[in-house]
C-alpha cells in the first residue's frame, strides 16, 4: 500500500474512542503506585511514627524494672558474701554445694538405695497390673448391672444376670484386699527411699534458702529479657450505655504505657511507671485489669500517643479529668453518697453543695427532694428590724463574715424594694406563741451554760465551736449560724421565745429545744445579747421617692427574679419553678457550648470555665447577658472542689453491675448518715469515729457526750427509739444535754436502723424476759455486783448517785434491762478497752485476753443476769 501523511489521517480522540476499549495502563500504573505509597506510608506512620509512645514507653519500663530487679539480685549477692566470711567453710554455698555433690555421689554408690529403686519399680509395675484388672472387672460389672436394672424395670427373666453380676462383684471384693497389701508394701519402700534421701535433701535445702531469692530474680530477669513489645487493653463489653440503652463498648489501653500502676514496688519509680497513690484502697475493688484507668479519669482509652490520651481532642465528648478533678469520676458509680472512702474531696464538694442549696436554684438529679437551706421568711418581720434586714441582703458578710448567705450585689433600689416585700408578707402573720415576759438574767451563768448546755455543738462564738477546733474544716463544721455578733441582730424577748420553742417560730426548724427552764434561757439571752460590737452599724437604708405599693411589688419581682424561694420559705412561692440551669448534665457541655464573655484572664477550657465562675459568679457578664448568680466568696480549695462536683454532672450512665450495689445494710447507712448530717449529731457525738469535737472543751471524760461508735450493738431499739422520742437523762451529772429534736417517727426509725447497721445487729428487735432468768446465776451476780461494788461507780437513781468527780461515774444501771443488749453486756465485761478504749470500766475477769478465773465466762453471765433484773431505786 501506498504511504500516506500522518497528518491527513490524525489519532482518533480519546473522547471518540469508547470507554471498552480505552487504554488504562498508565492509570493503573499510577494508582497502584500511589496505593502502595500511601500503604507504605500508612504502616511507617503506624508502627514507626505514632505508635513510638507506647513502645517506647514499654521499652523504657523493662529497662528501669531489670535495673531495679538486678540492683536488688547484687545487693543480695554482695550481703550473701560479707556474711559468708563470717561463716564456717562448711557453711558456705561453696562449701554445702561440695556436701551436697559428695552425698548424692555417696547416695549413687550405696547398694540399699539402687535396691530400694529396683524394689519400687517393681511393685509399682505389679501393683498398676492388679489396678488394671480390677478397672477392667469393674468396667465389666458396671455394664452388667446397668443392664440388670433395665431387666428389672421391663419384668424381664434376671437369673443369668444377677448370676454374672454377682460373680464379677465377688472378683472385685477379692482383689481389694491385694491391692491394699501392695499399696502398703509400695509405700514401705517409698519411706525407705525417703529415709535415705533424707541426709541429701536437707543439705540441698540448706543450699537452696541460702540462694532462693537470688535464683528467683534471677529467673524474673530472665523473663523481663524474653518479654514482648505488645499493646496491652482491657475491653468493657456492658460498662456504659448510651441513650437508647444500648452499651457502648470501652477499649482502655492506658495500661500500654502505664505498666507499674498495680505493683508496690514501683512507687518511687518515674512516670508512667509509678505506682497508683493509694493502689491498696482503691484497687482492692477496682482491680484494673477488669476495671481499665478510663472510666475513673476519661480520656480517650484506645489512644496510643501520650497527646491523644492525656490532651482534650476535637469531637472526644470526655477528655482525661485533670489531677484535682479525678475524685468526680467516682460519681458515675456511687451517686449522691453521703461517705464515700477515700473520696475525701468528692465527699466534701458534695456537703458543700447541701450546705449552700445549689439545688434551690439549679435542678440536680438526685438533690431536688432535699428541704430548703435557709430560715423560713413567714415570719421575718417579727424578728428583725428593717434596717437590719436591708444591710444583711445588700452584704450579708458586713454583719456575719462566715455565712453561707450570697452576696447578690443588689443596687439600693432592689434591695429595699426586697425588705418592703419580704415585710409586707410577713406583716399580718401571727407572731409566735412565745411568753410575754421573762425574767431577768445572769450574762455570767449564761456564758457557762453555753459552754456547758451543747450550744457550742453546732454554733460558733467568739471563738469557740467546731469550727474553732478545726478551722480547715469550719464551713462544713459550722452547723449553725456564727452568734459572735447575735446581740447586735435580735431582741431579748425573741431570742427568749426562741430558745424555750424554736418551733413556734419555724415548724421546720433544726434548731432543738434543750429544755431550759425559764431561768436558764433568761441567762442565756442576757449573756448572747453581751455579743455585740459597738462599731458594728447596719448600713442605713436609703429613701426612695416610690409608693409603698410599687415597692413592694418590685420586691417581689426582684424576688421571683433572684428565686430567693429556692432557700427560703415564702408565703405564696412554694410551687416556683427553678430560676436557672439543670445542672444534671452539665458536665457533659462541650467547651464550644460555654460562654465565656469578654474574661481574657482565665483558659479556654471546661475547667478553666468553671473555676472562674465559682470564683467569681458574674465573670462572664456583658452589657447583652445579665447574669445574677450570687457571690458565694468561695476559697480557691472550695471551687476546685466544686468545679470536680460539676464535671461529674454529665448524665452518662453505667450499666448496673458496675454501680456500687445499695445492700440493705449501705441503704440504711446512708439513709441514717443523711439525717446524722442534717441534724448535726457528730457536733457532740463521735459517730463512724468522726466528729465529736464539742469534747474538746470538756476536760473531764466523764462529762463529755457518749462516743456512739458501736451503739447498734449497745442498746436495744425500742429503748433507743423512745430515748430519741423523748431524751431522758442516763447520766444525771452530764450537764451536756441530748436535745429534743422533734424528731417523727420514720426519722427515729432511719437513725435507729443506721445504728444497727453500723454494727452489724441483723435482729434488731429483742425483747429481754427477765422471769425466764436461772436464780441462781442472777443470785451469783449479786453477789459478784456487791463483791466489785459496782455501785460506787454506777448509779441507780438521781439520790444513789455517789459523791465523787464525773470522770470516775457510770452510767445508771437501773435501766440495763430495757436499754442494753445482754450479748453486749457480755462483751463489754470480757474486755470493755476493746469496746470503748480509754473507758475507766477496769477488767474484772480478763486480763490481756487471759482469763483471771476458770469460771470468768460464768460469773460474767451471772452478772448480766443480775444487771438484767435490777430496777430504779
């Protein structure tokens, strides 16, 4: 064929060539070549580039622990042969492994030995011969009598069976005996063998307790040398659950990296080596190979790098919780508790947070059923003047430094609106029915009933109270309100009213009644109202050119407003609604989600926004968002404590066998725990071996209130219920007094349950049938109770009370029979320092756990049973 110009005859266009029939190659050339790019790029970025952490940090592990392990193997080596040159050559690891080597030599030339082996071998063989056949006939026999049991049941003719059957049984019966003979004479020279063993044995043991510990290091080194580089993960399969109920699935892998948390021995180490603080009380029940490190500290569990598990990432709903703020992981698990141990700071943001009544303004899962914190206001107007009352809401902290009150920063226009309100509704309310008159006091007598009567249990005053013993811990101490100052607050004849009946005033009081005659309390409002500073002037309320009527209808505005209801109770607001945010999953707000205003003076971060706002309550308010949470003057120690609380308010669910069970016994724990708090027991009661600080102002023992560690197992519930009820004197010198809380029945029988639970008591309820006594056991504790004279310490009644200081008085024993436990009157006269240690009740029948008569468990049960029978003189 001719040729012909290229040029007259162009390529086709790709475009006009079908896609069939294309050419691919060069793409598929470049694509390949790019995917294995990228996949090598992928597995270098992996394993070389980001995994470099964890492998790091494990390589670095194993050589700090065989350092450590073969420091250890040295220094037991080095003291092994400073002691051996003290020791006799024979003594030595040189010298017992020659005695060892020349025995077992001797042991392999001694023909009895070699004898002895052929012996055993022998009889072990014919022995395993006879085991065999009486295996076989039984395998046999077995058969056969299944199948005459089948016979039996289907009526069928049993003679041929029952014939074979007993024949093979009479094979097994005869071989028994052979067996047990060469059983015995098998173990005979098995113990000949031992005997000749023995010599070699012994010195090999000498050898082997001189080395031990050095070979087993030696063989932990040897496995840390053998020891893998691999990722190390714990998976929670059912751990938390999602809004649908569904689990998610946790991959923890923090152990990767930090290997030494659950070992002793690496307490001193560097991180991520270091021991866990605290590894024996919380991995007792947190082990973490179950548990992993993440649902106590968050975090992004199935990180590899120390950035992504240690720093917030982008989309990571719950990053690592920071050092202070780990305590609020506990909150997922045991919500709401009112003792948490080893939760010390949990614990405490938590009472903080009952004290103050966050939960008057904020809705809180789990909070919202509790009273009001502050006074009833029904009443206000009957109790303080107006002027006091408006310079108390514009700064509470002017008259009483420590309160819990808020300051609100109410211009003046708002606070006296407030004070025309909050009077007004209290104007036409009945006052108290409280006496008309009182008689004049002492200030002297007063101030020493004060100290005396218990008032110092939960008040503070000049310088005296809980509070004053441990003023780290005033603010959770202080029960009520600091009267340093009441003087320069109240009337004579309202705190005369007060003290005789707090409950007229406010049904819903705390305050008690400490039964005070009309003497008593006149003293004591004499010697109150000498607290008063002459400097201290409240601050003159303003005129306002507005009607009264508009006045008071600001106030209540002002009132609805601020929800001043959410801790006060006020006529016609009991059914508000809360004035500001849920808080239930508040924690669980993402950064993005929180406003920070103009503040540039603290971190972008959740907890950077939450120790601002605790520390200063309007930080982030702008001329366009108002904001009116009050100031609380929190410490810096209380805001962390509280921004820890708030983080742990994220609403995340676990499933509930990782929820700590509430038993029986922790239900009414924590039941009872509640209202000991609520009431303030522990200000004069040691109770769970806290509190009890009002005993530091009494210096005699023996008028101090009762430890109440072990009172479940003490006293008998229904005395304990009507003692509650209605307290009666048990130790007529105290000048203590149990007050009359008013206490309803379900709140006596909470406590009353708490106590038993605290020790134990799963019968709580006994009932002590003195006439089923034996005689002669209550005749025979007669007369050990005359013998000890028991009674120039006890008393029987008021009159018997013996002449003598408190510190050597006990209790009246007239009332042991409706008010103790007769298993705990035992105890207690076996070893009363291990009941109550420091008690002056010497041991009369034990001594250091030695009995001082053969018959000392019998004279102290006639002696209860004498206790059990006696009556009131």
């Amino acid at each position: 064929m001719p040729d012909h110009d290229s040029a007259a005859f162009p390529s086709p266009r790709r475009m006009d060539i079908p896609v069939e029939k294309r050419p691919y190659g060069v793409v598929f050339f470049v694509c390949s070549l790019l995917l294995a790019l990228g996949t090598l790029w992928a597995v270098a970025d992996e394993v070389i580039v980001r995994r470099h952490d964890w492998k790091d940090a494990q390589r670095g592990f194993n050589q700090y622990e065989y350092q450590m392990v073969a420091a250890r193997r040295d220094s037991l080596v080095t003291a092994l042969e400073e002691t051996e040159k003290t020791l006799d050559p024979s003594q030595t690891r040189a010298g017992l492994t020659q005695e060892v080597a020349a025995a077992r030599h001797d042991l392999a030339g001694n023909a009895d030995y070699h004898a002895a082996q052929s012996e055993l071998s022998d009889r072990e063989l014919a022995l395993f011969k006879v085991n065999r056949t009486y295996q076989f006939t039984k395998s046999i026999y077995d058969e056969k009598f299944y199948r005459l049991t089948e016979a039996k049941h289907a009526g069928l003719d049993i003679a041929d069976l029952t014939t074979a059957t007993d024949r093979l049984k009479g094979q097994m019966d005869s071989l028994l005996p052979i067996i047990r003979m060469m059983a015995a004479g098998r173990d005979s020279v098995r113990h000949r063998i031992e005997a000749l063993e023995g010599p070699v044995d012994s010195l090999a043991g000498l050898l082997q307790g001189k080395t031990q510990e050095i070979t087993r290091l030696n063989e932990r080194l040897a496995a840390i040398r053998k020891r893998t580089i691999k990722v190390r993960q714990v998976v929670l399969s059912d751990y938390e659950e999602d809004e649908f109920r569904n689990p998610i699935i946790r991959v923890d892998r923090c152990q990767s990296c930090h290997l030494g948390i659950n070992k002793p021995e690496f307490a001193d180490a560097p991180q991520p080596y270091t021991t866990h603080p605290r590894r024996d009380d919380y991995f007792k029940k947190h082990p973490p190979d179950q548990f992993g490190c993440t649902p106590c500290h968050d975090g992004q569990g199935p990180a590899l790098t120390v950035e992504d598990a240690h720093r917030p990432r982008k989309f990571w709903e719950h990053p690592m919780l920071a050092h202070d703020m780990v305590e609020g992981g506990c909150q997922k698990c045991h919500a709401n508790r009112v003792r948490l141990d080893h939760a010390e700071e949990l614990m405490a943001a938590q009472k903080k947070l009952r004290r103050w009544g966050c939960f008057g303004c904020h809705e809180i899962e789990g909070y919202n059923d509790l009273p009001k914190v502050a006074p009833r206001l029904d009443k206000i107007a009957t109790k303080v003047t107006a002027s006091w009352m408006y310079d108390w809401i514009k700064n509470p902290r002017n008259f009483r430094p420590d309160t819990r009150m808020p300051n609100f920063r109410l211009p003046d226009s708002e606070a006296v609106s407030i004070v025309s309100y909050l009077r007004s509704v209290s104007a036409d309310k009945p006052g108290p029915d409280w006496p008309k008159s009182h008689p004049a006091g002492d200030p002297a007598n007063g101030a020493g009933l004060v100290k005396s009567v218990g008032c110092l249990g939960c008040h503070q005053i000049d310088g005296l109270g809980s509070g004053a013993v441990h003023p780290e811990q005033a603010a959770e101490i202080n029960h009520g309100p600091n009267l340093s100052r009441i003087g320069s607050k109240m009337s004579a004849d309202w705190l005369f009213g007060w003290l005789k009946n707090p409950r007229a005033y406010n049904p819903d009081t705390r305050m008690p009644s400490l039964r005070l005659t009309d003497q008593e309390a006149a003293d004591i409002v004499a010697y109150l109202l000498t607290l008063r500073e002459d400097s201290y002037q409240p601050v003159a309320q303003p005129a306002v050119d507005r009607s009264p009527d508009y006045l008071v209808k600001q106030g209540e505005y002002w009132v609805r407003t601020y929800g001043c209801f959410g801790c006060h109770q006020i006529p016609g607001m009991e059914n508000e609604n809360k004035v500001s945010v849920s808080l239930t999953a508040f924690g669980a707000k993402d950064v993005s989600e929180l406003f920070f205003g103009d503040a540039t003076d603290i971190p972008q971060t959740w907890e950077g926004w939450a120790l601002g706002k605790m520390t200063n309550s309007r930080r982030y308010e702008t001329k366009q968002v108002i904001q009116r949470m009050p100031d609380f003057a929190m410490s810096d120690e209380d805001a962390h404590r509280m921004a820890m609380l708030l983080r742990s308010f994220d609403a995340r669910r676990v499933f509930e066998q990782y929820r700590e069970p509430l038993t029986d016994k922790l239900s009414r724990q924590e039941a009872g725990r509640k209202l000991v708090e609520y009431y303030n027991c522990t200000g004069c009661h040691e109770i769970e071996s806290k509190g009890g600080d009002i005993r530091a102002y009494i210096a005699d023992r023996g008028f101090q209130p009762p430890v109440l560690n072990g009172e479940g197992a003490k006293v008998q519930s229904d005395w304990l219920f009507a003692f509650l009820k209605n307290p009666s004197p048990i130790r007529p010198w105290v000048k203590v007094r149990m007050p009359t809380f008013g206490l309803t029945g379900p709140e006596i029988t909470m406590i009353s349950q708490y106590f038993m639970a605290n020790s134990d008591v799963n019968a709580p309820f006994l009932f002590v049938r003195t006439d089923e006594l034996d005689p002669k056991s209550v005749h025979k504790g007669r007369d050990n109770f005359e013998t000890l004279k028991c009674q120039s310490c006890h008393v029987l009644s008021a009159e018997s009370m013996p002449q003598r200081g408190a510190a050597s008085l006990a209790p009246n024993l007239a009332m042991a029979h409706e008010r103790l436990r007769p298993d705990w009157i035992v105890q207690w006269l076996t070893d009363p320092q291990k009941v109550d240690p420091g008690t002056n009740m010497p041991s009369f029948f034990y001594s250091e756990g030695q009995k001082m008569y053969e018959d000392a468990d019998e004279q102290i049960e006639a002696l209860r049973d004498y206790l059990l029978t006696l009556k009131p003189l």
